[in-house]
C-alpha cells in the first residue's frame, strides 16, 4: 500500500531524538529533502514535534519525528521532554543523534539506558562527521549500530537510510484489517449506518480501510445500511463475512441467520489496533465489578458530539442497564498516570483506528500492569447485545480460548 493509501497512525515511526543542537533538526531535514524542522545554533529551537511522511524502499511508508533535545529547561522544557519520552515509547526505529566532536555526556548516557530499555532498534548518528573526531566517543558506541553522517554530503544521508531500510525484516507491521479472515473470491456484506453520527460525505476510517483490504484481496463487497438488509436475501451466493457497524450489532443479529459469521469493524480493529485475546478475557471479569466503581472510557480523538454519542451516552447507558447500575463513568483521551489510573475498576477503548498500534499496545501493558480489565467499543456492544462469541468466532484461530 503507497503512502497516499496508509494513515500516518500506521506508517513505520522513525524518531529522532538526542541533546539540543546535536543536529538532529538538520539530520531530518536532509533525510526528508525538505526544510520543514526549524534549524538554529540556539539550543531548544524543536519545540512541538515535527513529522513528515515518506516512502523508504523495503520500509514502505514511514513518518519521521523530529523531537525536542531530551535536556531541554524549564517548565515548558519538562513538557517538551514528556513529548519527547512519548514519542519515543510509539516508535519503531530510533535514531539517536550526538556530535562527533565532543565528549559523550552524562545525560547521553543516562538517556541511552533508557532507551536500551525501550527494546526497540536503535541507531546512533554520530553528526558532524566533516569536524574533528573524538576517539573516546567512537570507542563508546562502539558496541552500537552507528553510523557518522555529515548532513551536507548527500552519501551519508543515502548511506543512513540504507540502514534504517536494513532494519525492515525487524519491523512489526500492522496488519490489514482481514488478514487471515477472508480468501481470494470471498463475497463480504458489510452494514454501514448512514445515520446523523456517521461523517458528512464519507466513510469512517476503518470502513475505508476494509472495503479496500477485501478489494486488495480480490473479495467482493457489497454494502448496505440498516434499513437494508433485504439485499441480503437477495444475494445468489452467501456471504462468507457479514461485518456491521457496531451500533447496528442488534439489528444484524436479528434478521440474518443464526450460523451467518458476523463480526464488527471494531472488532477487526481491537484485533488490528490491540490484543484481541486481552479484550476477550476483559469480558470474564466485568462480573468483578463492585457497586460504586469507576469505569473509564478513553476515546482517542476529538469529534464532535452528537445527542446519542457513542462513547459518553450509549456505553455507559448500556452498561448500566445491562451489567451494573451503580457505577461512576469519567472520559479521558490520553491514560492518566498509574496513580490516577488506579481508581478505575475497567477502562472501556474506543476502536483506537487514528491512533499507532504502538501506541494503544503501550496503553494496554500500563493497564495489565496495574491488573485493570480493558475492552474495545466493539467487544462491549458484542457482549452487551449476546454477541459473544459469535462476533469473535471469525477469530477463532487467533484467540487462546
Ligand atoms: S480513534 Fe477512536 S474516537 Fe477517533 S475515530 Fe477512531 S475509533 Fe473514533
């Protein structure tokens, strides 16, 4: 898929990162071709992360980051650093800048700790390569995957992203949203509600995402709304895969056949984005949930919200009329930190499909580390609506159950 096709949440992350003024703006501008990072000689000009999007051979589509000096000052500093550690906690390949000239500094190493501990691949930029080297720094990275680069000789820039595509058998991708669900000449139903929550003059993203994976996978789709399921009937061949909206679960389930597999988008995306098997055994433990708990839904992306909105009306009505009625629900686009977090008895995700894999991964190790159940919206309205586990079963090679 090229990189018009592929969201920036699903491109190949490659951040930069290092002290301020070690070159790393210069360093992404050149591997970008592009001038977009501000470049200064004063220390802290990267405030905000900067991304930009490219093609890299094997790599496919990536995005590169350019962050903040992770010893930047101040109160605005400290911000800048938390952005920088979470951009760093997304990514899939890091590329840490530090100049050739001068000594390794104690902060560099305390950095380089942390990030060894992150797990992922990592490369060290020894920048200003036309300046004299420092034989004590070589020695340090010795042990690393390092390369020199100076930025204005354009074959050490070829040289540096030769490595970062080196790195791409290393690389987890995302998968595509029926990988391993469908095969070549399947027929697919899809169930889109064309309601006043659905956006103006366009699909959603996992919708989009899935027509064009079941085409990309020589599938046939058909598509039709709530209301219209007669079409289904209408149909010379059975479907192999009914996928419906979540919200029109109920509807489905009613008025197609028993043994019809049926899934959700959201629930291909808690398997895509997440861990479908965490979110499954989620749902065993909601019978743990006390009177007086607080539940929170974490919806990732700001939309408007309409009267009978998805996340802070219908969920927790749901949840009330159908599992316990004395429960306290709080909303939340970003976790809170582990402290706060602990208060909560469930965390209830949305479908996570704007968001980097990584990212909502990283969100699940906090909560199974802090022992707290988490499902998807589409795993909830499965549940709440007696679909479990017939919404899961297209899974079922992939769950442990
Ligand atoms: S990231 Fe979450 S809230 Fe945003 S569009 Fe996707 S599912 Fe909806």
């Amino acid at each position: 898929m090229g990189l018009i096709n592929t969201p920036t949440a699903e491109q190949i992350r490659i951040v930069i990162t290092g002290l301020r003024n070690s070159g790393k703006s210069s360093l992404f501008n050149s591997i970008i071709e592009n001038n977009i990072a501000i470049v200064s000689d004063i220390p802290g000009t990267t405030t905000d992360p900067v991304m930009k999007s490219m093609e890299l051979g094997n790599l496919g589509p990536v995005v590169f980051v350019d962050t903040a000096g992770f010893d930047d000052i101040g109160e605005l500093g400290k911000k800048r650093i938390n952005s920088t550690l979470s951009n760093l906690e997304i990514a899939d390949i890091i590329i840490f800048v530090t100049k050739i000239n001068e000594e390794i500094t104690q902060i560099e190493k305390d950095f380089l700790d942390i990030l060894k501990q992150k797990g992922k691949k990592l490369i060290v930029v020894l920048s200003f390569a036309d300046k004299e080297f420092n034989n004590n720094k070589i020695k340090f990275f010795q042990n690393y995957d390092y390369i020199t680069v100076n930025i204005n000789d354009k074959n050490d820039i070829v040289k540096l992203r030769e490595k970062i595509i080196k790195l791409s058998n290393y690389i987890e991708k995302e998968i595509n949203p029926l990988d391993g669900l469908v095969k070549e000449g399947d027929t697919l139903f899809l169930i889109v509600p064309i309601d006043s929550a659905a956006p103006k003059g366009r699909l959603i993203l996992p919708q989009v995402e899935t027509i064009r994976d079941a085409l990309d996978k020589n599938c046939s789709v058909v598509i039709a709304k709530e209301n219209q399921l007669n079409i289904y009937y209408n149909l010379k061949k059975r479907p192999e895969l009914v996928i419906t909206d979540s919200q029109a679960f109920s509807i489905a389930s009613k008025n197609l056949p028993k043994d019809q597999p049926l899934t959700s988008f959201s629930i291909l995306f808690a398997r895509k984005k997440g861990d479908l098997n965490l979110f499954v055994e989620s749902i065993n433990r909601l019978k743990e949930i006390k009177p007086g708990s607080k539940i929170l839904i974490n919806e990732s992306c700001t939309h408007h919200r309409q009267q009978n909105d998805i996340g802070t009306v219908q969920i927790p009505e749901l949840f009330k009329n159908k599992i316990l009625r004395d429960v306290i629900f709080d909303f939340a686009r970003e976790l809170p930190a582990k402290q706060e977090l602990q208060k909560y008895s469930l965390v209830i995700m949305c479908g996570g499909c704007m968001l980097p894999r990584n990212k909502i991964l990283f969100r699940l190790k906090i909560l199974n580390e802090l022992n707290i159940p988490v499902i998807n919206y589409g795993i909830f309205l499965a549940y709440v609506n007696n679909l479990i586990p017939r919404a899961i079963l297209p899974f079922k090679k992939y769950l442990k159950f």
